[in-house]
C-alpha cells in the first residue's frame, strides 16, 4: 500500500509539472518521506539556478520556514527571488509550495496531493516494514540532495553520516540498489535535464552548477544515461 500511494504521488506531481505546475514538498523528511526528498527542490526555472548555490538555497530554506510558513493557512506570497508562490500546509508538519508557468488556477488540482501526503503520514504505523530503517542510508540521501552540484567525495558523505566509507557503500548499495556514486550521477543528470529545458544558461554552466567541473566528462556522463548529448537533448526538449 505506502509503496504504491508513494508511486502514486510521484505520478501526480510529473503530471502537474506538465500540466505547467511547480511542485515542492517541505517537510522533515523521515524515512517514509525519503521516496519523495527528490521533490523538495522547487523546479521552476528561476529556483532550479538560485539553489545550484549552497548559500543562496540556504537563504531559501530559510525564507520559507520563516516567512512563508507562518500559520496553518494556504497563503500567496512572493519569495525573495521574485516567484510567485503559494503555501498549501500540512497538518503533520511541512508544506507543499506551487508556482505556475501562468496565471494557471492551483487549488483544485493541489488538494488532492496534499490529501495524498496526509494519507501516507496515517499509513506509516501500519506499514513500517516497507520502509528503510537505516539512519545512515537516511542521513547520506539527504546529505547528497543538498550537496550534489558540489564537488562531494563519498569520504565527506561518509564524514556526514558519522560512518566509514565501506559501511555507507555497503549499507548504501544495499538499501537503494545502487551505488553513491551512480545515485550522485543520477541526480546531477536529472538536474541537468530540469535546467536544459531553459535557454538562460549555457551547457557549460550548467555543467557546472551540477556538480561537473569537466564538459566534455559531463557530456560524456549525460549521454550515458540519456542516450544523447546536452546540446541535442536541449535542441530536442526545446522544439517541443
């Protein structure tokens, strides 16, 4: 049940993303929320370059939890960068923030999501042993989300995790079923594609801001995983 409503919710957030919705979900992220820790970056162009910097996405954590999420009401409000944004919170803790492409009406297609993350918080208890209970595989997902687009070592994620280097690989790979440095490369690709599907920065910044200080290694890695290179996945996302 909590892996296919988990699923569920994964499905919905993509299908508003194309409808033109901006989805983040901001809340502590405890292991059964672990699935969704993907999604606590907003994916509006403007917010996916503000948060490629470590300082400049603190500053945002730090607006929302203290200027946006002021009391248990669903609230308009521009952040800091100028987006236009609105606060739909939940009842155990965190929000969902949504922005548009346009003046698009949110309500009635955000309800339900957030009717979905209630329902999973009341699943929890009742399907406990679905869920990872390793705190170190918890402790470096949430390290590598916030850190990824910089030059991370899996010693500094092991540092983080207050673990050795081959009890996270093993522990890591054994819980996600898939290696740091493959999970890290994932991410960064993702990140990619979100920040190609724009014209206001050049591959190789992009590169960059994703944690990539070669190009060539960057186009190298992105085909790997896209089949194409940065170049061509743009001119293709683009024409669409």
């Amino acid at each position: 049940m909590l892996t296919t409503l988990i699923s569920d919710i994964k499905n919905y957030i993509e299908y508003l993303k194309a409808q033109g919705y901006y989805v983040s979900i901001h809340t502590s992220f405890t292991e059964y929320m672990l699935p969704l820790l993907e999604y606590n970056a907003h994916k509006n162009p403007i917010c996916l370059e503000e948060k490629s910097d470590s300082n400049r996405w603190e500053k945002c954590i730090k607006y929302h939890n203290k200027e946006i999420v002021s009391n248990n009401r669903c609230e308009v409000c521009t952040c800091h960068v100028n987006v236009v944004e609105k606060i739909f919170p939940l009842s155990f803790g965190g929000s969902v923030c949504v922005s548009s492409k346009s003046d698009l009406p949110i309500d009635a297609l955000i309800v339900p999501l957030c009717e979905m993350l209630e329902y999973l918080n009341t699943l929890v208890a009742k399907d406990d042993e679905e869920v990872t209970t390793n705190e170190i595989v918890n402790r470096a997902q949430k390290f590598i989300q916030r850190n990824f687009y910089e030059q991370i070592t899996v010693l500094e994620i092991a540092s983080a995790c207050a673990c050795s280097v081959s009890s996270l690989c093993h522990l890591f790979k054994k819980h996600k079923g898939e290696s740091v440095g493959k999970y890290i490369d994932r991410l960064r690709i993702n990140h990619a594609k979100d920040l190609l599907a724009s014209r206001n920065l050049s591959i190789t910044a992009i590169a960059q801001k994703c944690g990539f200080s070669d190009y060539n290694y960057f186009s190298l890695r992105f085909k790997k995983y896209t089949g194409t290179t940065p170049s061509g996945y743009r001119k293709s996302i683009l024409s669409i």
